[in-house]
C-alpha cells in the first residue's frame, strides 16, 4: 500500500515533511516543513510554521511563513512575525496581519514583504482593499 499524494485531515498535531498537496481543513498545530502544496481551506487552521512552493490560505493561520507563491483568499488571515514569499495574491477582504504583541522590548523584528503596512491596534495590518473591517470574534 502506498501512501496518497495528499493529506487530508481534520486534526493533526506534528511536524510533516511530506511532498506533494497538503489540505489542512479541521486543527493543524505543528509545524509544515516541506510542503510542494499547501491549502488551509476556509475550516482550516494552522498554528505553526509553513514552508510550501505554493501556499494557499482560505482559513487561518498563525505562524511564520516561507513561498514562493503565496495567496490569501478573501476568507483567509495569516497572522505572522515573519514573512518570506517570491509572489504574493491576496483577494479582496483576506488579511495578512503582522503581530506585534508578543515581541519582547527591545527585540528587533523583520519583516519581508514588499509593500508599507498600516498599523491598527498595535498590530500591521495588510488587506487587499483601502479598507480593513474587524468583527468582534474571528
């Protein structure tokens, strides 16, 4: 028996560094090491690190992040220290949201992306749109 091309879990807690399409639709806590594809659909969420060739977010994640083609739909939230990515896409009303919170004083932080980032609540925020709406419970 040979293992699918894909995984395809509601739960899964560990670090994987299996090739080929990962679909992330219910809790991943862990980190993504290796991913050639990588979907969090709009039930997904990931908290960990995520390094993929191709990387779509329709849920949310929360964690550092390297692509080289990265897309954010208008569902999706990336919640990140850390960025690196070749190419990015976000649709209309997907956010990519710098978190500054839990930065120690005096830390230096980087930030890799290739636009000015507006600052709402002690956090950088970058939507697709001039607009950033926030619901009381995400």
């Amino acid at each position: 028996m040979t293992l699918p091309d894909f995984i395809y879990d509601e739960l899964l807690t560990t670090s994987s560094k299996m090739q080929g399409l990962i679909v992330i639709s219910g809790v991943f806590n862990g980190n993504i090491c290796n991913g050639t594809d990588v979907y969090v659909t709009s039930s997904g969420y990931v908290n960990g690190y995520i390094k993929a060739k191709n990387l779509i977010i329709a849920g949310k994640v929360n964690g550092n992040v390297e692509a080289d083609n990265l897309k954010i739909c208008a569902s999706g939230k990336l919640y990140f220290d850390i960025i690196n990515y070749k190419d990015l896409d976000i649709e209309d009303g997907g956010l990519l949201i710098k978190n500054r919170l839990t930065a120690a004083k005096g830390e230096k932080r980087h930030l890799h992306v290739k636009t000015n980032i507006p600052t709402f609540d002690d956090r950088e925020v970058l939507s697709s749109n001039e607009h950033v709406h926030f619901k009381s419970s995400f």
